[in-house]
C-alpha cells in the first residue's frame, strides 16, 4: 500500500522530471478478455482526458467498454478534488456500487483521480473502504495494468497513491471521445499554489512536454482527420518556463497553427502568465481561436492577494482589455465569491469587474475549503445564506451579460464545427463557433465534422440555434 503525503506533496525541486515511455507487458494483455469496463469522470477536462487514457490501457488489456455501469465487470471513478460536493457525490456513488457488489461479488471497483490524492481521503478509503479493488493516483495512470493484476491476484485492496513531483509519460495510448476535436497535454501540474487550489498537491510540479512530443501529436491528429485540438494544461501560459530554453506558450501556439490544423484553442490561462505576444500570435493565425478562458476569481485587491494569485483589479482590466482587441474575441472567466473575509465591499469590487468586462459567460463558485490548503485555516465567518446571495447576485448579472454577448449574433453567419447529434432535438446537430458559442444546426448527418457556416436565427443565454448557408 502506499498513502500519499501532504508535505511531500508541496516539495518542488529543481529536479529534471523523469520521461517515462509507456509500454504494457504481455502479460497484462489478457487480463480483461471478456470483461467489460465502465468509467465514470468528475471534474475538469484534464480529468477528461485521463479518463481517454485509461480506457485505452484498459482496452489494451482486452476489456471493452460497457455503457451502463450495472453490466461492467470493472468500474472507476475518476474522481475531482477541486470542491467538497464532489466528495459527497463520488462516494454517494461508491454507496450505489457497493450494493451492486454485494449481489455481483465479482465485479472489481476503483477510484482514481485528484481526490485520491489527499492524504484524508486515501485514509478514509483504507479504513472505511477496504472493499475496493484499486486505488490509483493522478501519478501513475501508467501502472494501472500492474496494479489491476495484483489486486486480482491477492484478491485485496491494491491502493497505490504517489506524493511525487511527478514525471511525463509519452506514449500513453488514449481512446479519444470525439473523431473531431482532441486534447492535448503541453503541461502538467502547477507552481501557483493559489491558497484555496488543491491542484498543486494532487497533480505534482509544473512540468512541460517537449514542443517536439507536442507538435508530433497535433500533426498525427491531423493525419486521422481531427480539426479542433486544445492545448492542455492546468496554466498553459507558463508552458515551457521549466525546460528553460527559452521557448515559451506563444513559441508553441504559433507552431501548433502552423501545422495548419483547422482550430487550435488552449485551456487554462492564469492571468499573471498572459503574454503580449500570445496576444500577437493569437491575432496573427486566424486558425488559433479567439477564445479566451481568463479566471478572475475575485475583483477586490484585498482577497486577490489573500488568494495569491499574483495580480491585482487594475493589472487584470490592463491584460482584459489588450485581449479584447483581439478581433471577435470571447472571453470567459471564473469567479469564487464568499472566499474568507470577503466583505460586501470586497464583492462590489468583483461585480464592478463583472460589470466592466461583460463576460460571455463566467463558472461561478461558493468558495469550498479543501483541506491542506492555506485558504482552509483562515477565518471564515461569512454566513452561507449571505454567500448564496451574493452567488445569486452574481450569476444575474453575468446571465445578462451572456445573453447580451449571444444577441450579437443573430443574424450573423458564423463558423461551427458540426460535433455530435443535439440533446434537444435529435433532427439537429451541435456544434461550437470559434468563439466557443453552442449552436444548434438544422443540418444532416452527414454533415458531422465539418466546419459549417451557420446564420443564427435565435439566441438563448446558454445557445443559440441555426441553419447551415454553405459550407467553408
Ligand atoms: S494557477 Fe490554477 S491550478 Fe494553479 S494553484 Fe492557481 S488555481 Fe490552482
């Protein structure tokens, strides 16, 4: 067995982190034939992504993927750490699995994940849930075969959970959600430590894969016909200042559109890392999308420093508005409201940036202390009720401002790549604008994967809809 470790966790070297090159032994191979799996993912899109990683180990290994849980053989949780809910909910869902393994004895379960990687949860799961089958961590996707057939072979609890900077694997192999659009990891981890961020300790140190790796992957994605790949990574803008060459986000964003794949988008920017000339770059190949996701978690000087997150109100209106003059450009954010000590003052600071950037939409969140962070010891007398307010306060005015950003394009014709069929109605297809707007397409089938002109005939605060005029 072996625990993660909070101190350990929050150690940064200046160690070159270890390449490991992915290869799985034969012998694994055949350890899922006629079993099936079924995953499900929490969180972010880094999660998402693992989640692509592990289902191709897992079919390397001969499982198949099983659609409905209550039929697999093996079920995961890759599971999120960024807010308390997503405690409740993962082992809400461990609750419902552990009735299914008491009538299917034989059925393997797993966690996975960021939040496996706190020391307070992997305890929990050794004393608390011996029944399950493996535990894995954010560092070892890789080891999962060794581990899924020691766990089989001792018929226990296989928990193995690194506090490590961590390493980069290449070659891992990934079954990709979409034949359209891909992720691809730049970067691991992040150096920020943000007070109320668990990140840092759950995904290691900020480590970069070499732009030749990078490039390599967005070219063969290419080859096989993808059109839409987004750089990854918890702070993309501090791409490449660990390998210290001297080559740096804008260096790599610039190569990715010269490969000359439809649409190149990145996620997630720190604002302290935003350079002038990604500005430029991004200005400069029409392929790289005029998108931009910038967290600004608060809008009072006071809290941004409590948070440290490295900029002030004023530096972050300076950034925004030499973003906005990129032509088109969307910008999102993210906003915590009722972080330790946040006056009303302190809010109204946030609403008047709200209300100077007019975001095209926002992901807004109660704060949550996650344990081992700084955030989590400082005093927090604010009562929930005044934070539910303020979120509802919050979320009025960026709803408006999202409604108004879509009103600017009725009418309009605008490029969407056609990716799947339409929750809402199957006759329609869905797909995303440059900009990152949801559309829905009156369009045939056959259409998907292709990048569309489509004029909007209607918009929601959350979509819009339209028809296809021609294609690009
Ligand atoms: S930059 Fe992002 S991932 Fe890193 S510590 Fe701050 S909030 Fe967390």
């Amino acid at each position: 067995m072996q625990m993660p470790n909070l101190k350990e966790a929050k150690v940064r070297t200046q160690n070159t982190p270890r390449t490991i090159n992915y290869n799985i032994k034969e012998d694994y191979k055949s350890l899922g034939k006629n079993k099936t799996y079924f995953i499900k993912t929490y969180g972010c899109q880094m999660n998402e992504h693992d989640t692509e990683n592990i289902k191709a180990i897992l079919e390397q290994m001969s499982f198949r993927e099983s659609p409905i849980m209550e039929n697999a053989d093996l079920i995961l949780l890759n599971t999120c750490a960024i807010r308390e809910n997503a405690h409740n909910k993962v082992f809400g869902m461990i609750g419902r699995i552990k009735h299914l393994k008491e009538s299917k004895p034989n059925i393997i379960v797993g966690m996975c994940g960021c939040m496996v990687q706190e020391e307070i949860i992997a305890e929990e799961i050794k004393n608390k849930y011996k029944w399950l089958d493996i535990v894995f961590g954010t560092h070892n996707i890789n080891e999962l075969p060794r581990i899924l057939s020691q766990s089989l072979k001792e018929n226990k609890l296989a928990l193995e959970v690194y506090s490590i900077e961590g390493d980069i694997i290449e070659n891992m192999p990934v079954k990709r959600e979409s034949k359209y659009k891909a992720w691809v990891n730049i970067m691991y981890g992040c150096d920020k430590f943000c007070t109320y961020c668990i990140v840092p300790y759950t995904r290691g140190k900020q480590r970069s894969r070499t732009k030749e790796n990078i490039i390599k992957e967005i070219n063969e994605l290419k080859k096989s016909g993808y059109k839409e790949i987004t750089l990854l990574g918890q702070n993309v803008n501090a791409y490449g200042k660990d390998l210290g060459v001297g080559y740096d986000m804008s260096d790599l964003l610039s190569e990715a559109a010269k490969t000359g794949i439809e649409r190149v988008r990145f996620i997630t920017s720190h604002p302290w890392d935003f350079t002038d000339s990604m500005i430029e770059i991004i200005k400069k190949y029409p392929n790289v999308m005029p998108y931009i996701h910038l967290p600004l978690q608060s809008g009072s000087n006071r809290i941004l420093k409590l948070m440290g997150r490295r900029y002030t109100k004023e530096s972050y209106l300076e950034l925004f508005n030499k973003i906005k003059e990129i032509p088109n450009v969307a910008i999102t954010t993210d906003i915590i409201v009722g972080f330790p000590g946040e006056t009303e003052e302190d809010f109204n600071d946030t609403l008047e940036v709200v209300k100077a950037c007019k975001y095209d939409s926002a992901f807004t969140f109660i704060f949550s202390p996650r344990e081992g962070t700084p955030a989590a010891k400082m005093i927090d007398n604010t009562p929930l009720e005044i934070k539910e307010k303020r979120l509802y306060i919050l979320n009025n005015l960026i709803n408006k401002y999202a409604r108004e950003a879509n009103e600017n394009y009725l009418n309009k014709i605008v490029p969407v790549l056609l990716e799947n069929i339409s929750e809402k109605n199957s006759e329609m297809l869905m797909g995303y604008t440059d900009t990152m707007k949801l559309v829905n397409v009156k369009a045939p089938k056959d259409k998907l994967g292709q990048i569309v002109n489509v004029k909007i005939n209607e918009v929601k605060t959350w979509s819009m809809d339209g028809e296809i005029i021609d294609e690009i």
